[in-house]
C-alpha cells in the first residue's frame, strides 16, 4: 500500500511537470518531500492498527524504505557534473577580438564551482543564468598561445574536466564576393542527391525522406560537391546554399531556417569537415561560398529555447507573440512604437523563437558563431536572414565585430522591402540615416528591381511610365543608396515566384533573355536562382514547394540530366547555353563589375544604356515594343566607341556604320566594344 500511495504521489508530479527544467538538487528534495509524505500516511495507519505495525519483520520493512527513498536523493544532490553542450566547440589564439565567450550547458552547472589552467588566459568573469543549467565563461585570450586547456567544473567532491582547444590561425588568402561576381542560390536539399543513405538520420525528428512537396528530397553536401563542375562551366563565381546548419524539428525542415544547433551541419547534408572540403574545392574552382545564417530567430526545438538560460534570450519574455511583418514601421517617421515593437519582437511563427538581439550574451553568442564559420570553414561571404527584424543596433555591432576581424568581409542582409527608399535605409552610410542609427550592412537585397523586372517586361513600354521606362525610372533614383554598386539583385528566389511562372511564361524567350541581359549589365551584384538558366518555371500561389523544384539530373530516375545535358528540352539548351555565354563573358570584362551606369532616357519603346572601364565599353539596347524596330543612334554616339561591335546576346558581329541598329520585337543587343 505504501509503495501504492508513492507511485501515485509520483505520478501526478510528474504530470503537472513540476521537475521539467528543475536541477538536481530540486530532483533531491522532491524524493524527500515524497518519502516525507509516505511517512505521514504509515503514522496515520500505524495509531490505528498498531499490533500489525509493531511486528519486527514490519518494521525492518520500513526501515528499508526509508533508505530506499533517502539513497536517490543523497546520490542525486552529489552527481558529477554534465555537459551537453560546448559552444563554440574551439577557438583560435591571435583573433583581434580577445575576449572569448565559452557556453556551457548541462544540469545543474549554474551550481558549479569553475577553474580554468590555461596558460595566459585570464578569466574576466563567469555568468551563471538563472535557468540552473548554463555557465558562460568570458575568457581573455589576448596573450594565450595556442594550446589545449582545461575547463574544470566542481560541485562538492564531484568534478568534470572539459579539455577546451585554442588551434593556431591558419595563413589563408581571404576574398569576398561583390558586383564582380555572380552568385547561384541553391536550396541543398533539392540540389542533387548524392548519398541517399543519409536521406533519414536515426534520432532526428523528421523522417520524412519523399518526394513530397514539403517533405526531405535528401539533396546533400556531396551533390553540391560534385555539382561544382558544373557551376563552373556554367560560369557563376560564388555559390549561396540556403541553411546548412541542423534543423531537428518534427517536419519541414528542409528549408534550414528552423536552425537547432548552430554549430553543426545537418547529418542529412553530411558533416563539419564534409563542408570546409566543399567550400575548399569551391575555392579551387573559382568559385567563392557565401553562408546563409539566421539570427532573428531558431528552431524551437534548439536547447537554447528548449532548456533556455533565461527568459531575456527570447523576445516577449519567451512567449510567443505574432509578427505582422510591417517593416514599413522600422523607418517610417510617423509610425507608433508598437508597431515597431511588433516588427521587430514579434516572432515569425510560433516553432520559430525570436531571439533577442539586445540581450549582450546573445549577441555575443552569435557574433562569434559567424566568426567560428568564417574561420573554420574559410567562406567568403555571409547572407544574413530576415535582417530587420532584428534589432538596428546589435546587428551594426555584428557587422562593425565581423569586419573588424575581417576587413572588407562582404554581408548581404535580406531586406524584404518593396521601396528603395526603405531599402536604402538598412545599407551602410545610407544618406538618409542619422549616424548614430547607420546599419552597417555592406550590400543589401534590391526586391524593388525583383519586381519591376517580373512585372515591366510584361507591359507594353511606353516613354513615360510602362515597360522599361519603370526600370530607367528606378535607376534614376539610386541617389537613395549609399553605394548602387552593392545591391543584390535577381529575378527570383526560394521565396518568390520564379520569373516564368508558368510553362507559357518560360517559353517567352523574348522576355526571358531581356531579363537576363538587364540583371547580367546592371548595376549590382546579380544572382541566379538554381534552375534560371534552365528557364524552370514555378508560381508560389501553389505553394513553396512549387518554387523550390529538384534540379533536374540530381535525384535517382531523373530523366533530364542538367549536369551533363542529357535529355534537355529545346528551350532548357536555349536558355543554358545563352546565359552560359552571357556568364562567361561577363568574367572577362572590368567595366561590367566596376564601372558607373549611364542611361539615356527613354525614346519611344528603346531603352540604352552603357558602362565603360579600363578600355571596354558595353552598351546595351533593348526594345520594349512588340514589334521590329529600327534605331537611330546618333543620339548614343557616346556610348558607341566604335562602328563594329560584338553583340554578346545573339552571338555575332554588329556593324553600326549606317546609323541605324535594327532589332526584333523585345529584341535586346548587348555590345561589346
């Protein structure tokens, strides 16, 4: 009966999960306040049926359980310490930065007593969060050698030693990317499949290895890596993969951006040293690597969430609070503070926790996770998520800590805003921003050309305000950018709907190479979306998934085999082979990555521009009308260096000694003098 009344005493404490996140010291006095409990009940019987009770055999019964439920508790306040989680995994001696931050995460370790044997290291302080399970220990490592310390964690006679490593820096010839370069986003997970047998990875959440839309395709590391090849001939520079980083959530985690440790890859993809091999052979192709990293928010399934040190590394308390996604607020000068408050605080969905930015330990903790990236695996760049739904301020520090280390380091947030204006506002030294609120971000994303590209060359172009006199419009107003030069720009991506968003769309050859040649020549720096030298197709009215296709002849049963032509279509070799040759040329010519733009305003449907450096001229010309047209160009005499010129778009010799340049019905002439 005893036993009874204590199971039951159990039961219902661990269903209102009262020792959920408790340390172990609480574990020991629930024991004892149960044992105290089963005590009370055996008096209360015992004043009733004493003769029963005072048998010998009874009473040494008792006294074994009353061992029995003291053992656990003194067994338990007395347990070695255990750590799950070190972050960062190891550091470097001779980094500009000289404090480091060392998180520690197991039970109870807020409870332990800390020493560190480092040679030259000093210990400035250690953190211990009120969640019990956390210490953050802030070395300086200013004059320490590289070598292997330990980290020794005591409670009571009970001791844990965590060997803890600082490697020496490794002499390495750092680039970046920028408007020389032309980068490919590629989701890894529809990339191309090289290893099916790491499609499902036993202990991780999701298992959904199919073909479904929203399910794991099973892409991997070792597709992207034998995909460079392939890159490389088509011509691009640098190569952007969505999130690499773990997502072990229950479903839909193949996008990445759910991230659940930020140190390590997702097993599905492969492991830390299979990505530093592919960013070296990148490297060894010419091609750069560009990191997505996600700081606005994680997965909730991330022990930082899961177990969190306190409620202050979440916004909102921790709580979940919708954003309304209006970052209009963050720069408008009439806007309320709770709507930038919502911006900003609010979470993107309730499985994705938004971390808060202000809290300093947290914004330490990522600074140095994207300077251990750039450091390990030597990338070259970073693309950072959702930027201004963070906070302004902590990601200027981000950016300022980043390129102290590495100066000339290339970031490109994610600004998902449809106006210059406000576009402008998020890039370094923005004209139109107080010095003490500047962003600090290098290159920022240029959604307002996105638009204009998918929707103008839909229009009948008129002189005034349709077709490509949008596109001579929005040029003109670059004044708002600190630097036009450092904008991405592109036709698509995993979140919009690819330019052809249908079949017909794609077979409009017309208006696709229009709108290669515009993102190929401006200003900027382009970038393909995987499958647009392909003309692949897709409307986000039907759903992610339809964006975010396999590429063809990376998954078992293709048909169509993109990396060695196999089985493409006419319109695929039509479109591969233009912006191949387009790509290709691209690298050879200086005044398409460093020169100014200079357009000519719009006479009736044509639209021309030109960008010249170091002896090379390019101009383009471009017909906005549905019909052949022929164009003088004496007015363009500035821009025609020469009367014979190489048209890269159609692939033959120009001769423009009659004063006139004829070209189809939204024809488009790249020259090149």
């Amino acid at each position: 009966m005893l036993f009874s009344i204590a199971f039951i005493f159990w039961r219902a404490f661990i269903k209102r999960k009262w020792l959920k996140n408790k340390n172990m010291n609480d574990v020991a006095l629930s024991i004892l306040f149960l044992h105290a409990c089963v005590c009370y009940v055996h008096s209360v019987i015992l004043s009733h049926k004493k003769a029963f009770y005072a048998k010998p055999a009874t009473m040494k019964y008792l006294r074994l359980l009353f061992v029995l439920f003291l053992l656990p508790a003194s067994v338990l306040a007395a347990r070695k310490p255990v750590v799950e989680h070190v972050h960062p995994s190891c550091w470097w001696s001779g980094m500009h930065h000289k404090q480091l931050q060392v998180l520690l995460h197991g039970p109870q370790l807020a409870a332990c007593e800390v020493t560190v044997n480092g040679i030259g290291l000093v210990v400035d302080s250690v953190v211990r969060p009120s969640g019990g399970n956390y210490l953050l220990l802030y070395l300086n490592v200013e004059h320490a050698a590289p070598q292997t310390f330990h980290i020794a964690l005591a409670q009571g006679k009970q001791r844990t030693v965590v060997p803890y490593t600082l490697h020496p820096r490794e002499v390495v010839q750092r680039h970046t990317f920028g408007p020389a370069d032309v980068v490919y986003l590629l989701m890894p997970d529809r990339f191309a499949n090289a290893l099916p047998g790491n499609d499902r990875v036993p202990g991780l959440r999701d298992q959904q290895a199919s073909q479904e839309p929203d399910a794991r395709h099973g892409g991997d590391l070792e597709g992207m890596r034998r995909g460079l090849d392939y890159l490389a001939d088509l011509g691009v520079t640098a190569v952007w993969p969505t999130p690499l980083l773990v997502n072990d959530m229950p479903a839909t985690t193949y996008h990445g951006y759910a991230i659940t440790d930020y140190y390590e890859i997702d097993p599905r993809y492969g492991s830390n040293a299979d990505y530093r091999r592919f960013v070296a052979e990148a490297h060894d192709k010419g091609i750069k690597v560009l990191q997505d990293m996600v700081f606005n928010h994680c997965g909730s399934y991330n022990f930082l969430f899961a177990d969190r040190p306190d409620d202050t590394w979440f916004n909102n308390h921790s709580v979940y609070e919708q954003t309304r996604y209006k970052l209009a607020a963050l720069t408008d000068p009439h806007a309320v503070q709770a709507d930038a408050h919502n911006a900003t605080d609010g979470w993107f969905v309730e499985c994705m926790p938004d971390l808060n930015q202000r809290n300093p330990h947290v914004m330490t903790y990522l600074t140095q996770n994207s300077i251990w990236w750039i450091e390990y695996a030597h990338i070259d760049g970073i693309r950072q998520d959702t930027y201004p739904y963070a906070d302004r301020q902590a990601m200027a520090r981000w950016c300022q800590a980043v390129q102290a280390e590495y100066p000339g380091f290339n970031i490109v947030g994610e600004t998902w805003i449809n106006s210059n204006v406000a576009v402008s506002m998020w890039q370094k030294d923005s004209p139109l921003v107080p010095a003490d609120r500047n962003a600090m971000l290098p290159t920022v994303m240029d959604f307002p050309l996105n638009g204009l590209l998918c929707s103008a060359l839909d229009e009948a172009t008129n002189e005034w305000d349709r077709g490509l006199a949008r596109i001579y419009e929005y040029l003109s107003q670059d004044a708002v950018y600190a630097d036009p030069s450092h904008l991405l720009t592109f036709l698509a991506n995993h979140d919009t709907p690819r330019f052809a968003r249908n079949e017909g769309e794609a077979r409009n050859e017309a208006r696709y190479r229009q709108a290669l040649a515009l993102l190929l020549t401006l200003r900027g720096t382009p970038q393909l979306y995987y499958g647009d030298e392909l003309a692949m197709y897709g409307d986000k009215s039907h759903g992610d998934g339809a964006l975010r296709q396999n590429f063809p002849g990376g998954f078992a049963g293709d048909s169509i085999n993109a990396f060695t032509g196999q089985g493409l279509t006419p319109l695929m070799q039509r479109t591969h082979h233009f912006t191949r040759r387009l790509l290709q040329w691209r690298r050879q010519h200086p005044a398409l990555t460093t020169a100014p733009l200079r357009h000519y305003s719009l006479q009736g449907t044509t639209y021309v521009y030109s960008r010249s450096a170091e002896g090379s001229t390019v101009t383009v010309v471009l017909n906005g009308a549905d019909h052949e047209v022929s164009i003088p160009l004496s007015r363009y005499a500035a821009s025609l260096p020469a009367t014979t010129a190489y048209d890269v778009a159609n692939d033959c010799q120009r001769d423009l000694g009659s004063g006139t340049l004829t070209l189809p019905a939204r024809g488009v002439a790249i020259l090149s003098f």
